[in-house]
C-alpha cells in the first residue's frame, strides 16, 4: 500500500522504507503483532530497522503491540546449554540508527546471530549505535537471547521501561550494556541485569539487583 494513513503498510520494514533519514519523521504503529518480514543490516536479520533520526510509536500500548525477533530453526537446545536459538538465521528484534527512537512497544522473542562467545556480544532486543543517541522509552523488553552478555538491548538509553526473562547465555547482563536506564523496573532475570558502561537512574529491582 502507499503508506499513508488510508492505505497503511502491513509491516515496519514496509513503512521504513518511506522514510527519509535525519528528517525528524515519525512512524505511527498499529496495536498487534510485529512478526513478519525482515530486513538486513550488516549481514543481520531483523523485524526493523530505524533509520537516523526517526522516532517509532506505537498508537496502542505497549502490553498490546508486539515486535517479535525469530530463534534459528536450526539451532535448539536448552538455555544454559546450547544457544536456545541462537545461531546465523535468528532474527532480531530492531536496529536503531544514530538519533533513532523506539516508543510503546513489547521487545520479545529476539536472538542473536553468534552461536559462541564472542567479544563482541549483541542483542536478539534491540540494537543501536554505539554513542548515537538512541532511546527507548515506556517499552517491555522479554524473553530476548544472547550467547553471550546484553540480551535486551545494547547502546540504547531506556526511559520508563520494564524488563523480564532476558537471558545471556555467557557472562552478565541478562538485560542490557553499554547505556544507561532511567525510571525503569527490573523484573526476574537470571543472573544480573546489568554489564559494562550502564547505570541506573531512580529504578527498581523486584528480583536480583544489577552488577
């Protein structure tokens, strides 16, 4: 469809490719599921990916609209185990470009790539330029996967958000590194929420505290 408000896209990575870098747009996203669709960036598959400067809303809630990352179908096994879906043909949730904005939404089911421990660890969450000033804010990130540290998310200040059941397979940082969170709630993790270059502003901790 054209992708205005009439004739709406039926996917994120549809409406993205409407948008003009660095020109302050912002993308409207309709309540439901996110889960179809993909779009490479750096070799990487993931449900979106933002370009510089764009802000991307959801219209519902963030307990109603859902973008949802992929396990490798190929790769199985158990958490602590074996990748829990990790591997080359995962899926991540979103990629944010310098500038880029993420508002309302649930982070949930996204993997990473990398089948071992790497020194470069990625999120299946979200993903964002490393100093680019990238911000999510009032979002629920869940069930995300690394091998190796930062399942949620990496690079990305969080305001307002919850996060819950993230795992990273080796090291810390069940939910995030590198960036800092502000008024955001941590739920039940693994082991530490927390890993390298992260504070924490006026949040709270229901289960384990960071690291």
């Amino acid at each position: 469809a054209s992708g205005d408000a009439a004739h709406p896209r039926q996917t994120l990575v549809g409406v993205m490719a409407l948008v003009t870098p660095d020109n302050g747009d912002i993308v409207y996203a309709a309540p439901g599921f996110y889960t179809n669709k993909t779009v490479e960036v750096d070799g990487v598959s993931y449900r979106v990916s933002i370009p510089a400067g764009t802000t991307l809303i959801s219209m519902g809630t963030r307990e109603n609209t859902f973008i949802v990352g992929a396990p490798d179908p190929e790769v199985g096994g158990t958490y602590g185990v074996a990748p829990y879906g990790c591997g080359p043909n995962a899926v991540r949730c979103g990629y944010l470009a310098a500038n880029a904005k993420i508002e309302g939404f649930t982070i949930t089911g996204g993997r990473d790539v990398t089948e071992t421990q790497s020194t470069t660890p990625n999120p299946g969450g979200l993903l964002g330029v490393k100093d680019g000033g990238c911000l999510a804010s009032d979002c629920i990130f869940s069930n995300n996967v690394t091998k190796c540290r930062g399942a949620a998310l990496k690079n990305v200040t969080s305001v307002g958000c919850y996060f819950a059941n993230n795992r990273a397979g080796e090291g810390n940082g069940d939910a995030f590194q590198m960036q800092n969170a502000y008024n955001c709630v941590f739920g039940p993790t693994a082991r530490y929420h927390g890993y390298y270059m992260c504070e924490f502003y006026n949040c709270t901790f229901l289960y384990k505290t960071a690291r």
